[in-house]
C-alpha cells in the first residue's frame, strides 16, 4: 500500500518537471498509473526478500 502512494504520487509529478503544471493532465495519470504500479511491485519484491 505504500508502494502504491508513493509510486503514484511521484509518478503524478514528473510532468510537473517537463513543465506541465496541472496534475491532472492526460500524462500525470498515465504516469500516475505506471509509478503506482511500480510501487506495488517494489513493495513486492521488498516483502519477498524480507520474508
């Protein structure tokens, strides 16, 4: 769930950085969705190799 939040919302910024200052254009979602799905799956392999 972590990974999620914050995959997601740094994910949502990177358009901020090409300059695009809304985020809730098209690209921040998009990217939104591609870091919030890379958190869960960090978060994964963490657990993985705590466990």
């Amino acid at each position: 769930m972590l990974g999620l939040i914050i995959g997601s919302t740094a994910g949502s910024y990177i358009p901020v950085l090409w300059g695009d200052q809304s985020f809730f254009s098209v690209g921040s979602i998009i990217w939104s969705t591609i870091g919030g799905l890379a958190g869960v799956w960090a978060g994964y392999k963490m657990y993985r190799n705590f466990s």
